[in-house]
C-alpha cells in the first residue's frame, strides 16, 4: 500500500470527457439477448453476470464491433474475477475498440433446469459506443526505473519518456486502490516528447513510500499502471479497479498509451 502524501490524492473532481466527439459513434441497441449456465458451485448472481455478459458481447456484435471480439471476452471474464492481472499484462484493453454503456435490463429470467444446473436469460437496451480509430503505434514511452522486489519502507520512483507529447495518469492496485499522479501536491502537466521525466518531482519529494498496512502480510503484489493520455483528462471516479478500467475504455484507443508493472513489497523482518 502507498502511504506517504499519495493518501491524499484528489477523491472529487468530475470526469472529463473526451473532446473529439467525430471520433466516436454511438449505436442505440434493443432487446438483445445472453444466456448463461452455471453448476452447483456458482452462485446465480455470477451467473447472471456472464448473461449480462454475453448480452452486451452480442450489442457489439449488432452494432458492428467485431474485430478482436476475444478481447472483450477476457475483459469482461476479468470483470467477474476480479482479475486485474490478466487485463493489463495483455493486449485486451488496446485491441478493444468499442464500450457497452447505459445497460438497462428489460427482463432476466433465472431457473434450475436438469441436475441442478442454473440458467440464466436476459435482456437488455444499450447504448454502444464505437470508435473510429484503432490504437496509434507510433504512441509508446519507455518507463525506467520500477524494481520487482522492494522492502517495506522502500521509495517508489521512475522516469517517462514518451515518444509523443502527453499527459500521465497513474494508478496502483493492491488490495486497495491509489491515483498516485497526478495529486494534491503534484499537478498534472505535459510531458513532452523524447525527454525523460522523473517522477516524483525532485523538487517535491525524493519518493513515493510503499508501506504494508496489513499486519498479518508478510508481504504483497502491487501493480502500477501508467496511462498515457493525449489530452489533458481528468479521472476522480470512484477509485477501484472496475471503474478506473471503465474510464480507461471510454478514451479512444488512439489517444492512449498503457504500460503496467507487478511488484513485491516484503516486509522487513
């Protein structure tokens, strides 16, 4: 967990909104339709959530985003799990190019059928929103500077050098969740292109501290996540991983750049 100034990261602005709207379509879908099956050792709400699933995978069919449909498979998989390991080690949310919204559920319908097995039916309206542009491959950054292994009390630091002019949003999840930059004391600003940028600001604080919370851990797993944005865009959702991966989707994927990092923090013994 990160424990210094970072405790005190901004909790309520509003969400910006991505300016170029040409760049985006929206498609109104009704009545579509995903069926689910569970066994004995799923609960009817998990089985309801891969319904709601299938559903909203079929919207993106219907309104035409099929490229890398297994993607939004994965995500959605990982939704469910709660896995944040399997969606930032990957590609997923890069070769995603359209985001399901304003779900409303017309009908659901749950039975037991043959051996006990859970069905689960339902219904939804949508609102699906498709871009037009495909992730820019001249967009990346080299990021130096995270170690695997760091010990309880240890500094986090880095450097950016992104291969376009951007702005940083970084985020880390453990078994709580931190917008670690920009926040109260460091302000977001533009990094520009082919130059190394240190963070923490030096002229701030020398590190960010990681510090285990949990008495009964001897140890954790924490990964950073470095979004990189073409525009100045601000997030102060709620800050958990199913909302901030939410945000992530609703930027079109030529205007971001996203790198992430696991690494362990022992306690000192």
């Amino acid at each position: 967990m990160l424990r210094t100034f970072t405790l005190l990261i901004i909790l309520g602005l509003s969400v910006s909104v991505f300016s170029q709207k040409n760049q985006i379509t929206e498609h109104k879908i009704k009545n579509i339709t995903g069926v689910a099956y569970g066994n004995e050792t799923q609960t009817m709400e998990q089985v309801k959530q891969q319904a709601l699933n299938k559903a909203k995978t079929a919207a993106l069919r219907k309104a035409g985003v099929s490229e890398n449909i297994n993607s939004y498979s994965s995500l959605f998989r990982s939704e469910i799990n709660n896995t944040m390991e399997e969606l930032f080690v990957s590609d997923i949310l890069s070769d995603i190019n359209g985001v399901v919204k304003n779900i409303e559920i017309v009908n659901e319908k749950p039975e037991f059928i043959q051996n006990n097995q859970i069905k689960y039916t339902i219904t939804i309206n949508c609102t699906v929103i498709k871009y037009k542009n495909s992730k820019d491959l001249s967009f990346s950054a080299w990021i130096d500077g995270i170690k695997p292994v760091y010990k309880n009390g240890d500094g986090l630091s880095f450097t950016i050098k992104p291969t376009l002019d951007c702005y940083a949003r970084i985020f880390i999840f453990t078994s709580e969740s931190f917008i670690l930059f920009p926040n109260n004391y460091e302000k977001s600003y533009k990094l520009t292109k082919m130059t190394e940028h240190a963070f923490p600001d030096p002229s701030v604080v020398n590190s960010y501290e990681l510090t285990i919370d949990n008495k009964k851990l001897d140890h954790e797993t924490d990964r950073i996540v470095f979004v990189l944005l073409k525009e100045d865009l601000t997030y102060t959702g709620r800050v958990n991983y199913k909302d901030i991966t939410d945000w992530i989707m609703t930027i079109p994927p030529d205007k971001r750049f996203i790198k992430s990092f696991s690494f362990e923090v022992y306690r000192n013994k």
